[in-house]
C-alpha cells in the first residue's frame, strides 16, 4: 500500500461507517474489495491490519451501529472474510471478538437487517473467503454455521442459493484435504468431523420426501464432483449411489431433470469415468429412464466425451438421434429407406407421442438439432454419425416445414401439420444442414438437397431470417458440388442447371422490398465469388445473369446496411470483371474506372459509416492481392484515399485506412526490391539508399507521412496505435537498430527545428487540432530528408508505450477510488456547512 | 332454419336462409369464370384472334366452327362472354324478402336477381359497397357493351352437342343457366332497390328477426351480419381479414355466441402468404422495368389495388424506378381512386386520423400529385399521348377476356422483356392465358388475397365458439391439388356442415322459445307460489295477442255484464266470452296421500 492511500484510508473507513452518509456507490465499495483482496493476498502476515488498525475500527464501529445500512453491513461481512483468509488475521479478529460478532449467532444472522438479500451474500461470501484453514472451519462447524449455509441454499435469491451451495462444496473439499493425513478410501472410510457434518446432511435431504431438499443436495453434489477429481469422492458416492439411482426409477419423486448434470460431470471425472461397471450402467439407465427431452442434454454431453465405454455411446447416440429417425420413418413408405437406428435398440413410443403433439415436436425437434449442431461442430467427433441418413432427415424435415412433402403415415400427416411454416424448426435445420455440409461430402443427395433449396430459395413465405440461412447453406453446397464436378462431367451439367436456378432468384432477390432480403443476397454473392471465382461455369453464368448490373445499382440503395454489402459484392465482383485477364469479353456495362470512381463517391459522401468501411476493406483487398494496377497508379490510387479519409469522422474507417497504408508500404517495398519482409530491419547500415529513396519519394509524395504523424494524435487511440506501429516499422527499414542512437539527435539545420517542434507537439497530443497544412512550422511532410529525420528523431517507442496504457490507467489506481469516495463525503460535508 | 344454396362458389356466395318467418337471400355473388371458356375481346381488330382457326369435331363435322375456335390446343366460345348465375329453380325467388350484401365483389349478380326474378324486398349494404359495387358493375358493362359483337353462340350448349367437346367445356356446369351481361339501366334500377346501413346498425325485419352489419376487415364497407331473434343467433361470416390493410378491422367480438355461423369466403390460395406476395410482386416489377421491360397488372378497380400503390410507394424511390409512369386504366380508376379517400370512417385507424391532419388517408394522391401515377378511362384519347415505355399499367379485366387488358396483353405478349403479374386470385393465370398463347412475355402469378386463412379461421372459432358451423364442402376437405395438406381445411367440433351447389340444408339447430310480454296489469294480477326453492308458478289466465310478429299476453275480458244498453253490447261483441276460470292441477299426484283422502 503507497503511504497515500494509508493516509486516505482511515478518513475513508470513518466516511464508510457513518450513518449519516447516504449508501455509497456500489461499484466503488466492489473496487475497494478488489484491493484489498490483492492487498491480502500479497501480504498474508499481521502487517496489513496492524499498520492499518482503522480497519478493524470500521468492523467494529460497524457492528456498534444500531440499524447499519445493509450494503455497508454486506461489505463489511465481506471484508472482514477476506481479512480473516490468513490464519495470523483470523486470530487477531478472533480475539477482537469482530468474527464471532459477524458470523456467529448473535450476528446479523438473527437481526432485521438478514431479510435483505445482500446482507445474506455478504454473510456466505465473507465465509467463503475465510475458508482457507482449519480456524475457520471449526469456528464455523462449532458455531452452527452448517445448518445456515444449508438453508441458504434454499434462498428466494438465486445468487445466495448458488454461492451457499458452493461455500459447501468448498468447505467439504477444505475439511476431507485438511483435516486428514490420509483421505477417505473405499476400505477406510473415515471422515473427519466437518465432513462428516455435510455428507450426514446431503444422506439425509436425499432420503427426505422434500423435493426441494433432494434439489439442494443433487446440486450440490453436482457442483463437487464438477469441481473435484480427487478419489474420496467416489467414496462419498459409494455411499448414496443407491439412492441417487432409486430417483430414476420412482415416480413420487421429480428428480430426473437434476440428474443429468450430475452424471455427466461424474462422467468427466477420472474417478468416475475408469470405473468399470457401476457407474456407466446407471448411465444407460439414465438414458432409458429419462424423457426423450430430459436424455437429450445427456446423450449429447457423454457423445463429446473421448472415454466411454461404446455401448454406453451407442446408446446416447440412439436416445439423440431418435427424433430424427421418427422423421425419416414417418415421412417414407416402409422399406422405402432404412431409418437412422436399427428397430432393435430404439422404442420410439415416447418420441412419437412427443412429436405428434402440437406442444412438443417444435421444442423436441429444436432440441434435438441444436444438439447435432453441437456436435458437428467439434473438431474430433468421437463418434461416427449416420450422416447419409441424417442429411436424408434433415431435407425431410425442411420439407414438411414448407408443405412440399406428402406424407404416408398417420404420424407424418400430424407432424406436417404441426411443422408447416415453423420458422424456429426450419432455422435450426438449415444451421445444422450447414454444419454437415462443411463436415461431408454427399454425392448421391446432392441433387434432390439443391431441390428442397431452391424451393426455399424461391418461396415468397420463406422468412427473412430463414431466407438468409438458406443462402448460407446453399453457399456451402454449391462449393461441394464444385469440387464433384471437378471429377465427373455429368455433375459439370447438374452445375451449370443449378447455377442458372441460383442466379434466375438471386435477381429476384436482389429487387426485394425487404431490406434483409437484399442485404443477405449480396452477402450470398459475395461468398459464392469469394470460393467459386476460379471456375469458368461460375463466372459464365453469374455474367450472363442480371446479377451484377443490380449489385451496382445497390450501391445506391436508400438502407445503409445494404449499401455496405453491395460495396462488398462489388468489390469482389471486381475479380471477375475488371481484374481478370481471362475474364470472358464482357460489354462496355462493366467500366472498372465507374466503379471505382462510384466507391470512392461512397467513400466521400456516404452519410453512413458502414459503406465507408466497406469501401476502405475493398480497396485494402484489391491492393492486397495487387489488383490495382502498377505502382504509379496505385500511388495515385493511395494518395487519393488517403486524402478522401483524412477527415472521416468514423474512427473505423479511419483505420481502415491505415491498414491500407501499411499494405501500400508492404507492397512498394516488395516490389521495390530488399529486404524482403519489411518488418525484418536491414542488416547493416549501408543498405541501399537508392532503393530508399525510391520508396521514400514515393511515400512523400502519397503524402502518406502527413496522414501517419497526423493519425498518431487521433482522438480514437486505436488509431494513433496502428499510426505508430506503421512508423515503427517504416524506420526498421530506413534505421538499423544500432545506427539509431547516433541519429535521434537532431541537427542544427531548418529541418531539425521541424521535426523538435514535431516531437514536442506529439507529445502533447495537438497534433490533430493544430496540424499544419501548408508545411508552417518548418516541417514538410512530403521532404524525403525531413521524414527520415523524423523518424529517426522521433522516440516512437516511447509513443508506443503511451499509446498502449489504458485510458482509465490514472483513473484506476487505489488512491484515485480512495479520493473518489472521499469526494462524495466531502460534498456531505460542504452541504452541511451551508445548512449552518 | 332452412338454407339453400345457390352457388357453389365459396367466395363468391348466395345462399338464402329461411329463419322464423323471413326469408334472407345472403350476397348474391355471380360466378365469372364461366367468361374463362370464350375468346377475349379486343378493343380493336386482333388479326391473330380473328384467323384462328374452327373447331372441327373428332368425325369432321364443321357444323361448330363459327362458334368454337382452337388456339394452341385449347377450344374457346366465340362469342360475348357470358356469366354463370346463382340458382333460380330452388325456390321461387320472389318470395326472397330481404337480400343482405357482405362486399362489393359479392353483389355482382344484383340486377339478375332483382329484375328478372319479381324480387320486391329491399337490399341492404353500407354506403361504399354499394358505390364501389357500382364501379366494378359500371366497368363491366362498359368493357362488354363497348366491344359489340353480332355473333351469338348457342348450339354448343346443347345437352347432346356439348358432350362432344373437349374439356373444359364439356364439364362446364349448368351452360344453360349462363347469361349475358345486364345493361346499364338494370345495373341501376337494382341498386335503387338498396337501402344503406352502417356498422352495427340494427335492423328490424317484421319484427321477427334483427339483422345487423358489423366490420369485417377485408374492404371498404365490407360486412358480416349477424341476425338474431330473441333466443336464436345466426352469423353470416363472408370475406373477413384480420390483416391490418386499409379497411376498418374485423369486429369478432360481436360474433360470439352465435347457434349457428355460416362461413363463406375464406382466401382462395392458402399457402400464399400476402405479405410475402406483395414482396414478390415489387421484385419482379422492378426487374421487369430495370431490364427496360413493362409490366402489366391485370387487376380489379378497387380493392388490392390501393394497398398495391400504397407499397410502391414507398417502395418505387428505393428501387430506383421514380422516373417509371404507373398507368392506371379504367373506365372507373378516376371515381375509384377518388371514392377512397373519401370513405373515411370506413378505414382502418391509421388511415382514419390522417383525415384530421388534414392529409388524405391514401398515398396515392401524391403519386397522383407528383404525376408518378397517371389515370385513364381508356387507352382511348389522352393515354395514347403520354404513353411512354417501359411502365407499369394496372388495369382489367383480370379474366383477360375483357377490358383495357386484352390490348395490351396482344401488344406486348410478344416480347419476353415483358411480365404480366397476376394478383388478383380469382381466376386461374393459367386459363386466363391460354387464349394468349403461345406467350413469350414472361408470367407471374402473385395473387393477394387477404382474407382469412384456415389458421386464423381455428382462432376465430376457437374465439367465438359457435355451436354450429356450415361452410361450403371445399373447405372441409384439403384443396384437390394438395390432398396431403390437412392443415388447409377447417377443423373444428363438432365438424362443420358442408353445402356444396342446389343443395337444401336444414340447420341444425331447433327453436325452442319464443319471447311472450305480459301486460303490466296482468303481471300484477299474478300470484306466484314457491313450488321448490327458488322456483316459483303462477297460474295465468290471458288472451295472447300476435302481431308483427310481436306476441302479448293480455288480461283475459271480464265475464260479460248483464247488457245495460245497445251501444255496451256492441263493445262486448268483440271479445270472446269466457267462463269463470276453475282451478288449475300441477305435477305428479301423491298417490298414498290421495288414496287416504279417499278413503275418508
């Protein structure tokens, strides 16, 4: 602690446990928690309550208080908690009789003030950070404390229940590994006292018939074998795994929904999941026991575990896929295809009924696909799906749920009836179509999937949102279908039929009334461009559609959004027409020197910021993969944006143009020759100045220096730190890191008198407001030999330093928040003295 | 409860219902697509409809080729269309005492009815039914008359002639029955004949019955009707929307609690949702016109048509197709486009306060304003002037068969730069076209119809819980070309009953009371006894007076005075004499009781 804040803090505890103040702000009194957790934590000797004995005065004086205020009382059972986390604190607060005071029973724990729930999470949190020795486990223990904290975990407040219920499974972890030499094992059970209290507690709510009781201890046990590996608890579990699996079985009690937590966090235990037997049988149990929507959550948890016995993963595999085989059986002939699981291990009883209500099949169905969804996106899927089938079911769903489909089971003719433009099904399904379509290649159900979605594609009921997935999942498909017809000349026709479809509603599209609509085509196309614009179908028939001539007209279109994603579309579009060389002969339509003039008018005069950003990511792009020409164009081309950007008053585009800055360096450099990673500093001093001066007339003249120092004092610091790490880099090139002490001197000469007058100016930030334009103050930007000075001049490392400390640094200092809550008091005062 | 069904059009109704002692004819809806079997009419000389070629029978019989034509592979009437009537044999129509109007587009058959049957009742309808309802009928003579065409076709309707032709003439129902247009002077003496009425205004019908329109959200002025006695309540539920478009909104409240509900008129695409075809129709339009095509929207005057020019609207600057002209052509666009800014309390809310503003209700004042849209009563005069392409023209008639529209489907059918966007969903694009074809204009078929769809129709009755439904027997079935879609008819309990053409249904549903006043003097004269708890009798000795349908209990005369002179006498004649009232027994006899008091 700095020997401000010691001299702060006694006239701030004084401030904190007057009465008279108002209640103080409670970010400030958390922040106050922080440092003293950290002051705490540092130091766990004496020093810190006896060089500050206005600590244990405030616990005092608060307790003194005949009504504290409940937040002040909360925060003071809560410092007192983490003062007494060292067992030397502790004792010293003992004998203070402050503990006892606080968290025994004649504490607030049997006063008014414990109905307001802050009190109570102060009371369990202070606890909780005491409870890091044996101390405090027996004050507690001996004090009664159990009995409350179990209570708690029945409280009307969420958050006092969890954290009682967490402070158990602490101290039950604290007592076992404390409180013994020799933890519990299956043959030596043998729990120390503390221990002994919880677990007889946990035994006997769960052999009450109190649900909620039942309720508390599954949680709790939930939380521990979540939180603890070690191997007692399997002998804590020995002794209650009777009747935990009881639960599943009886009907009078509703416990089943509370168990899948539990299994599957005992199932990530090693304990647990080594064992042979005992525990995986209760699994399957569980999985046959539970309702299709309570297994759900089960199957899918032990289907992303790596150790399972198979049986078991079978058996979670059937429970979650039984949904959608339901679907695949309902909707097809018998025989016509096998269903998704063998009839053998499946009772789809359950699942029908579920599916034929109205109620249940949509949240069933959801359930079941977000699951898949889940899995699917796991890198390593320890299982093997059925992934035909499951491609098979998914398409069969997407059909009932636009009516295309007639069904030829009773079953099927309900769920098509309830499914029928169901919004929430058809986004899951096309989300988990998506996620398939990235993990497997379909050959055979290419076609007949490309049907149900263009049917989705051109249906004007099709919702906005679910017009969007589609795209997606459309996207995704057609680059599969790319890659088949590499290899296959009937799938090259199949393309080119599909491409045409594609494009044909992609136009009509493009001219919707809704905005979303619009803008989710041209992200579409912009996608599509983005994988399949090396393939000559492709581009053939994306040019011979009506698709690019209203992509350009969107770049005026009255939404912003939309503008953005045409500007985007657009700007690969330009891939294909202009940059090209082999680009088929297209019509005086597409004039690349139109377009670009058109983006740059954005660029200018867009009212909006998102189409001005689009409009610096294109152009970054199109330089990065060296499309805009040779490099006295792009000079110009730089130059130009640059001084459009200038003075956007949207920080994004503004970097955005920095980033094009630093790609334009990249790529001069490169182009001009060594070295041939600009980041890399030159190897010795006498690098050839030819080439540097060659870059550096170049970037003189895109006046690319004026924008970098200006941007270095931009009011948006993420700016002004790109601005430097440019620079930076920029003077690796031109200055060796040896040379530079020797040139940050500098001289005598007119130019030296600049560039002081620079480094004073960055560092006081004006550079901005004051910023010369006509070359004042004897700096100019576009003189080769004032900028290498400059940059040789200039400590931008120091810069950098200042630019990357947060802006809050002086703000978030202790003493600050000390001053911060003196102020409030101080006004107290002054007010006070006026009343006089 | 009677009630006979004269067409089997489901939105296009007529029913009458025979309820305590009236007899109400509900909508008389004509049946147009019968028009959809006769060649179009060209509002000048169409080479390609005049060469084409007689229909010859399979044996090489010529006898029909003057009046049957072929055009790629379809058989066509050559004469002036005609249109399919309600039935006029079920009952003798005359005796119809009331005929009760839902919409303008169910009135079509009006002046059949009421100058051709002795009809002497009155038609009751709300003020812009009755005004836009002579719009559509103004349009229609004025489409038929002013293309006059001397031939006459009639051979082919014989019974025996007919069973020769292809289809879809051979199956045409009752070609007998198919008429010509009315005239002008009919259309106007059968309006004359209407009495308007307002919203949840109660009308007494000999004072047996009370009918009562209430709003039924789907146009302007457009009604359902409740009609009730004291104890018995029939609604008549006919083209309802609950969409928020122009009109006044559905009022479903009053419809609770009704015996029976008839429901006509639900929408006839039920997998098309409105909103998503207004989208489409606004995409394909502004492709059209961005390709430098034209558009043709073969459309009613009224109706969708403003909701359609409320969404360019908004929707024309965004896409770029300010500078494009929308042609609006009909006899009646002016008076149309007028009328609907006048109708303000007919209108939804939103619409209603801009009245006060003051600002007219409908957007299509500026576009008229700003000179986006442009009005015509015929490509005749002015419109051949301005005319300017590409554009967008709304104009009918939406069979193709008649109207402005045939000129311009024979002008630009040939160019496949070119769309016609079918919205209004009362005939089949299909057939509409095929006289057209072969067609290298591009087609779409949007149709809007924003009545109630069978999802809303479960919520209404579930909501109001009619004790009956009847409805036409094409919505207690999936629609034939979707048989798999259960989900597109109506379910509800008990299953509704279903009518279909010339059929008579008895309702289900028996009168029980009957309303009967007591006098006040007799009322006082009653001495009521407590036979059980709460339930209490009294004899009552009374004349029952009926009149108007109205029945009274009176005191019974007095027994009669000795007669003191000539002129008290004749007062006493008039009422009947009556002996002195002896007591009256009630209930089951205590039988050991009254063996006992017999034995005594």
């Amino acid at each position: 602690m700095t020997r401000e804040c010691a001299l702060l803090l006694p006239r701030v505890c004084a401030a904190l446990a007057d009465p008279r103040q108002p209640g103080s702000d409670d970010t400030c009194l958390e922040k106050l928690l922080d440092w003293f957790r950290d002051l705490a934590e540092f130091d766990p000797t004496m020093k810190l309550v006896e060089d500050n004995p206005c600590l244990t005065e405030f616990i005092a004086s608060v307790l003194a208080l005949p009504e504290p205020s409940p937040s002040i009382l909360s925060f003071t059972l809560r410092l007192a908690g983490i003062l007494a986390a060292s067992e030397n604190r502790f004792q010293h607060l003992q004998q203070e009789k402050l503990l006892v005071r606080l968290f025994g029973r004649d504490g607030p724990l049997n006063s008014a003030v414990w109905e307001d729930a802050s009190v109570r999470s102060g009371w369990v949190e202070g606890v909780h950070s005491m409870m890091h020795h044996q101390p405090a486990l027996h004050f507690l223990c001996n004090g009664g404390g159990i009995d409350v904290i179990f209570t708690l975990q029945g409280d009307p407040s969420l958050f006092v229940a969890s954290a009682a219920s967490q402070l158990l499974v602490h101290m039950l972890t604290l007592s076992v590994e404390s409180e013994t030499t020799k933890p519990p094992s299956t043959k030596d059970c043998h729990w120390p006292a503390c221990a002994q209290m919880i677990i007889k507690r946990i035994e006997d709510s769960l052999q009450s018939s109190s649900a909620s009781h039942i309720e508390w201890s599954l949680k709790l046990l939930t939380r521990l074998f979540g939180s603890c590996r070690a191997t007692w608890t399997e002998v804590l579990w020995l002794g209650i795994a009777k009747q935990i699996e009881s639960f599943l079985t009886e009907e009078t009690v509703q416990a089943q929904h509370m168990l899948v937590n539990l299994l599957l966090n005992m199932a990530r235990s090693p304990v647990f999941c080594d064992t042979e037997g005992n525990f995986w049988a209760l699994v399957t149990s569980a999985l046959e026991h539970l309702t299709p929507v309570q297994a759900g959550p089960l199957a899918v948890g032990i289907l992303r575990l790596y150790k399972c016995p198979q049986d078991v993963r079978i058996q979670a595999l059937t429970v979650l896929l039984q949904p959608m085989d339901c679907i695949l059986r309902a909707a097809s002939q018998p025989l016509e295809y096998a269903g998704l699981l063998d009839e053998s291990v499946s009772d789809p009883i359950a699942v029908e009924s579920l599916l034929s209500s109205k109620s249940s099949c949509a949240s069933l169905l959801c359930q079941t696909l977000a699951h898949l969804e889940e899995l699917l996106s796991l890198i390593l899927l320890p299982v093997d799906l059925p992934y035909t089938s499951l491609l098979r079911s998914l398409m069969t769903i997407l059909q009932f749920c636009n009516g295309f489909l007639s069904p030829a089971s009773p079953l099927g003719s309900t769920i098509s009836r309830i499914l029928i433009n169901c919004f929430r099904v058809q986004r899951s399904a096309l989300d988990v179509l998506a996620a398939l379509l990235e993990r497997k290649r379909y050959d055979t159900l290419i076609g007949s999937l490309f049907d149900v979605l263009l049917a989705y594609l051109e249906s004007p009921n099709t919702s906005p949102t679910v017009l969007k997935k589609t795209f997606q999942a459309t996207a995704k498909c057609l680059v599969r279908l790319q890659e088949l017809s590499y290899s296959n000349s009937q799938w090259q026709q199949a393309e080119k039929k599909i491409l045409e479809d594609v494009f044909l509603v992609l136009q009509k599209r493009l001219c919707s009334p809704c905005w979303e609509v619009r803008d989710s085509s041209l992200e579409f196309l912009t996608v599509l461009i983005k994988y399949l614009r090396d393939k000559d179908e492709f581009r053939q028939s994306l040019l011979s559609s009506e698709v690019p001539r209203l992509t350009e007209n969107l770049l005026e279109d009255p939404e912003s959004y939309v503008r953005a994603s045409a500007v985007f579309a657009v700007g690969q579009l330009a891939f294909i027409t202009y940059f090209d060389p082999e680009s088929p002969v297209i019509g005086n339509q597409y004039n690349k020197e139109n377009t670009i003039a058109k983006l740059q008018e954005i660029l200018s005069t867009d009212p909006e910021g998102f189409p001005r950003r689009a409009v610096i990511r294109v152009f970054t792009k199109w330089l990065r993969e060296g499309c805009t020409g040779q490099l006295e164009d792009t000079e110009q081309f730089v130059s130009r944006v640059i001084q459009t950007v200038e003075h956007d008053l949207d920080w994004e585009v503004r970097l955005g143009a920095l980033e094009l800055v630093e790609v334009f360096c990249i790529h001069t450099i490169c182009q001009l020759g060594l070295p041939k990673c600009p980041y890399a500093p030159v190897s010795s001093a006498v690098t050839s100045s030819i080439h540097q001066n060659e870059w550096l007339q170049i970037f003189c003249r895109a006046k690319l220096f004026s924008f970098l120092f200006r941007s270095l004092c931009d009011c948006d610091k993420p700016v002004g730190q790109k601005a430097c790490k440019i620079l930076l880099a920029l003077r690796g090139n031109f200055y060796p890191i040896s040379t530079l002490k020797d040139s940050q001197e500098a001289g005598d000469s007119p130019a030296g008198h600049g560039i002081a007058w620079l480094q004073r100016t960055l560092r006081q930030g004006s550079l901005a407001q004051n910023f010369p334009t006509d070359g004042g103050n004897g700096v100019d930007f576009q003189d080769p030999e004032s900028m290498v000075l400059a940059l040789g001049t200039i400590d931008l490392e120091e810069l950098h330093d200042e630019l990357n400390k947060s802006s809050d640094h002086v703000e978030k200092s202790p003493q600050s928040l000390l001053q911060d809550i003196l102020a409030t008091v101080g006004t107290i005062e002054e007010n006070e003295a006026d009343c006089y | 409860f009677f009630q006979y069904c004269l067409s089997g059009h489901p939105t296009l109704p007529c029913n009458v219902l025979k309820f305590k002692s009236t007899t109400i004819m509900l909508d008389c809806g004509l049946d147009m697509t019968s028009t959809l079997n006769f060649l179009p009419l060209p509002l000048v000389q169409s080479p390609r409809l005049s060469k084409l070629p007689g229909w010859v029978l399979k044996d090489g019989s010529t006898f029909l080729d003057k009046e049957l034509k072929e055009c790629s592979g379809h058989v066509f009437v050559d004469s002036v269309p005609e249109f399919c009537l309600p039935e006029t044999e079920l009952l003798d129509l005359s005796t119809v005492d009331v005929i009760l109007i839902s919409n303008y587009h169910c009135m079509m058959a009006l002046p059949y009815i009421t100058e051709y049957t002795g009809f002497t009742g009155t038609v009751y309808a709300t003020e812009p039914t009755v005004q836009i309802g002579r719009l559509l009928m103004e349009e229609l003579v004025n489409s038929i008359e002013r293309v006059p065409k001397s031939q006459s076709a009639s051979m082919w309707k014989n019974k025996e002639v007919q069973r020769l032709l292809p289809a879809p003439l051979k199956d045409a129902v009752e070609v007998s029955m198919w008429r010509k247009c009315y005239t002008m002077p009919e259309v106007n003496a059968a309006l004359s004949k209407i009495q308007l009425v307002g919203y949840s205004q109660k009308i007494e019908l000999f004072g047996a019955v009370q009918v009562t329109p209430l709003s039924s959200g789907y146009a302007l002025g457009s009604s359902n009707w409740i009609i009730q006695s004291h104890y018995e309540k029939v609604s008549y539920v006919s083209g309802s929307s609950l969409l928020t478009t122009h009109p006044q909104p559905m009022d479903q409240a009053s419809l609770k609690n009704s015996d029976v509900l008839i429901l006509t008129g639900l929408t006839q695409i039920p997998t098309a949702n409105p909103d998503g075809m207004v989208g489409e129709f606004c995409s394909n339009l502004a492709m059209t016109v961005r390709n430098g095509g034209n558009v043709l929207v073969p459309c009613y005057p009224s109706g969708v048509i403003y909701d359609l020019l409320e969404c360019l609207y908004q929707y024309i600057d965004s896409a770029g197709l300010s500078n494009v002209p929308f042609y609006f052509i009909s006899p009646v666009a002016n008076s149309s486009l007028e009328f609907s800014q006048i109708f303000a309390e007919w209108l939804c809310h939103n619409k209603q306060t801009k009245v006060y503003l003051p600002e007219p209700p409908f957007p299509h004042a500026e576009l008229i304003q700003t000179n986006k849209l442009k009005h015509y009563p015929s490509i005749h005069g002015d419109f051949s002037n301005d005319f300017k392409q590409p554009c967008v023209v709304f104009t009918g008639h939406p069979s193709l068969r008649f109207g402005d529209v045939v000129h311009f489907m024979e002008l630009w059918g040939k160019s496949s730069l070119n769309t016609v966007i079918f919205t209004e969903p009362d005939f089949s694009y299909l057939d509409a076209l095929a006289p057209y074809q072969p067609l290298a204009m591009k087609c779409v078929y949007c149709p809007i119809d924003t009545r109630l769809n069978f999802i809303q129709v479960s919520k209404l009755l579930k909501e109001v819980q009619p004790l009956h439904v009847v409805c036409p027997e094409q919505y207690t079935q999936p629609p034939p070309t979707q048989s798999h879609r259960t989900d597109l008819m109506i379910d509800c309990q008990p299953p509704p009953m279903s009518y279909r053409r010339a059929e008579v249904l008895t309702l289900p549903y028996k009168r029980r009371y009957e309303k009967i006043e007591i006098m006040p003097e007799l009322a006082d004269s009653l001495v009521p006894l407590e036979v059980k708890p709460g339930i209490s009798l009294a004899t009552v000795s009374a004349v029952l007076h009926t009149k108007d349908n109205k029945h009274v209990l009176q005191l019974p005369p007095k027994p009669p005075q000795p007669p003191a002179s000539k002129k008290r006498k004749r007062v006493s004649d008039d009422v009947p004499e009556c002996k002195p009232l002896k007591p009256l027994l009630s209930g089951s006899i205590p039988v050991d009781q009254f063996v006992q008091t017999l034995e005594k």
